[in-house]
C-alpha cells in the first residue's frame, strides 16, 4: 500500500474532514486576502494618477491667471466690496 493510499481511510475520520475543511478554508481566504491587495493597490493608483492630473490642471490654471490684472480678474462667484 502506497503512501497516499493509506491516507484515505484518515480522511473519513472526523479530524481528517476537519483537517481538509481547513486546508479549503485556509487557501481560500489565503487568495482572498491576495486578490484584495491587488484590487487595493489598483484602486490606490487610479487614485494618484487622478490626483497628478489634477494638480497638473490647478497648476495651469494658476500659470493662466497670473499675468491678468487683479481688477479684471471678475467672475460669478466674486464678491462685489
């Protein structure tokens, strides 16, 4: 008898059930914590890259208004003192 083979009858025993049901188990949130890091660390990226072109529009937006004149920059949303 191979070694395997005499692992089969241990198998039906409770504690070997047990011990299969926590090998499934232990692989199995094993991988879930694995796919949850990726998707993390894909959410993390799309988050800066969204971060750096916004600041790349603020800072245009900035470099646009800084030759205009003080009084002839008016909008909607300025105050009128």
């Amino acid at each position: 008898m191979t070694a395997l083979a005499s692992l089969i009858p241990w198998f039906g025993t409770t504690l070997g059930r047990l011990a299969v049901i926590g090998f499934i188990a232990g692989a199995w949130f094993g991988w879930l914590y694995h796919h949850d890091s990726k998707v993390e660390n894909r959410v993390i990226s799309k988050i800066e890259q969204r971060n750096s072109a916004n600041v790349e529009k603020a800072t245009a937006a900035r470099r646009s208004v800084e030759t205009v004149p003080l009084d002839q920059l008016n909008d909607r949303y300025r105050r009128n003192d």
